[in-house]
C-alpha cells in the first residue's frame, strides 16, 4: 500500500500537488481559524482526492470539529475515514488516529501534559500499525528554530510500548522530514513551512 501523507495544510490545500498512491492521509491543521467554512471547502476537496482511502484527523486549529454533532457526522463525506482516538482497518493494516496536542488548552483538541494527554495515547492498540497523530513525539521531527524540542513525551513512551511501523504527524512546520529508527518510520509531514509557505511535498511511504 501506498501512502500520502500531508498535513498544516492551513486552507492551501487545493495548491497542492498530489503523487499518484493508494492512501491519502492527513494529519490536522486542515484551516487556520477552524470555521464550519473552511472545514466544509476543506472536507469537499479532500473527499475528491483521486485515492481510493482517505484517513483524516484533526489538529489544533480545526476549532469546528470539536463539535461533537449529528449535524458535523452528517458532513463528513462518507468516503472519508475520520478518526478521534479510533481507527479503521484497510486491507490488512490498522490505521489508529488522534488529534490530540499538548500545550495551550484555549486551542482546539489540546490537553496539559502528563496524565491528561496520556489518556488518550493509552488508547492507541497493541495491534496497531499506521499511528496517525498531530502532535509529534518528543525528540523526533519536533524541533523549532531555537532547539526546543515540543513534541510529546507522553506519546513517545506510549509507541516505545508498541510495534509501530510508521507514525505520521504534522504540528511542527519548522522540522519537515522522515526519520527511520529499528521499528518505526516517522513522518513529519508538514505542508506549510514556518512561515506558512507550501513548500514541502506531500511524503509517500509504502507500508509493506
């Protein structure tokens, strides 16, 4: 299978240009202020993407799909596969989401650090193969401009539990790339730059 990744997109979407693949997957940050307008031009696009999956999660600007509705189930294209601490099993790989970030709780989808965040990665299946998250762990692709290191160090030690073959996330724009270790490829795969620019293309991966 193969799969795009993309996310902070940051409603640039439609300038993207996208590989040819199997599975499209984007990691949140879809909108910049998270209004129903936005999140419904986003939503339209994304479900006329040309692959025959798309994985969707939300990330700390998506404000509207906070709103837990019949109205918000309703407009979500039933070809999308939107996942919130959940997941969907294509062909023979589990895919598990989360959009959930540590940090500054007046945004969207964020908890405070330690045992708040941490319930939602003990959520996350041993089974588990595709791990898709805003938030990046800690130490890995999660790096801003002055060193600091923001990813989640809850996260990182939930996947050191797990048999992970890739983990993809989005959040920090300034540390764009792929890192393989023994276990797992991770994916940074950050759209936009630090400066809101599309620069980075989308990062295909082949899950074997």
């Amino acid at each position: 299978m193969k799969i795009i990744c993309i996310s902070d997109t940051h409603n640039k979407h439609e300038k993207l240009i996208l590989p040819g693949g199997d599975c499209i997957v984007h990691a949140g940050d879809f909108t910049e202020a998270g209004t129903k307008k936005e999140t419904m031009n986003f939503l339209e696009w994304f479900s006329s993407t040309p692959y025959k999956h798309k994985i969707l999660i939300a990330g700390n600007h998506d404000f509207y799909l906070q709103k837990k509705s019949y109205e918000l189930n309703q407009l979500i294209p039933t070809n999308i596969h939107y996942l919130e601490d959940s997941g969907v099993t294509i062909g023979q790989v589990n895919f598990w989401g989360s959009p959930y970030t540590p940090g500054d709780t007046s945004w969207a989808f964020t908890k405070d650090r330690g045992k708040p965040i941490s319930k939602h990665w003990d959520k996350i299946p041993k089974n588990t193969n595709v791990l898709i998250t805003h938030s990046p762990p800690f130490g890995i692709l999660d790096e801003l401009d002055n060193k600091t290191m923001i990813g989640c160090k809850n996260l990182a030690e939930r996947i050191s539990e797990l048999n992970i073959t890739h983990h993809i996330f989005g959040h920090v724009h300034n540390d764009y790339g792929t890192v393989k270790t023994e276990r797992t490829t991770y994916i940074n795969s950050s759209s936009l730059d630090k400066t809101y620019r599309l620069i980075n293309p989308p990062i295909a991966v082949k899950h074997r």
